[in-house]
C-alpha cells in the first residue's frame, strides 16, 4: 500500500533519531556527568581567553609580520595537491585510454623534479 508520505518515512526517522542523539547528549552533559564527579563548569581566565592556532588572538599590532614560509608552505601544499587530484581521475580511467601513460609519466616526472628542487631549496624545512 503505497501513501503519499511513503517516500520521506525514512528522512522522517534519520530526522528523529538525530533529534535523539542530541537531545540525549544534552542531557548526559549537562545532568549525568556532575552527578559522576566532572565538573564541566570551571570557569577561568585562560580557559576564557581566545586562542586560535597556536598564537593569541588579541595582539598589541594589528599590522604583524608573518614569515613568508607560511605562505610558501601553503602554495606548495596546492601545487602538490592539485596534481595528486589531477592523478585521480586519469587512474579510473586508465584502462579505457591507455594511450596516456606516457604523457602521464612526463607530467609526474616533471612534478618530481620540481619536488627535488624544492626540496633541496630547503623549502620543506620549517626550523630554518
């Protein structure tokens, strides 16, 4: 017997047990855990304070000078990701065009390369 609604029972019940799920985690964080000991409201100055990767957010100069390794770093990341996501698709593929395995081992040698140049630039080396 086929409803309307027949088709969002199952959107309705994922709906449901999510509700759940967050409802019964509210409950175990906010009634259960003092009652076993934790004491999850322990307010203090650092605790407050905000933090963000490693360097305090609230600084004395707006205007501070980053060193350009972060910025190196992150251009490499995606020089080396793009590739290795350009590398995906060609290897589902590769049987269907075998053709480019030649043009394929050019490109990765020529991104090898530039990884050994790099590399021994000592662009890898974050302590310098």
């Amino acid at each position: 017997m086929s409803t309307p609604f027949n088709p969002f029972l199952s959107m309705l019940l994922l709906l449901l047990l999510a509700l759940g799920v967050g409802i019964a985690t509210l409950f175990l964080s906010g009634k259960l855990l003092p009652l076993l000991g934790f004491k999850p409201c322990n307010p203090r100055d650092q605790k407050l304070s905000p933090y963000e990767c490693g360097v305090p957010l609230i600084q004395a100069d707006a205007r501070q000078r980053y060193s350009v390794k972060f910025y190196l770093t992150a251009m490499l990341f995606i020089l080396f990701d793009v590739d290795v996501a350009f590398l995906l698709p060609w290897a589902v593929n590769f049987r269907s065009a075998p053709q480019t395995f030649i043009p394929m081992i050019l490109f990765l040698v020529t991104i090898l390369v530039g990884f050994i140049y790099v590399w021994g630039k000592g662009a890898l080396d974050w302590e310098r």
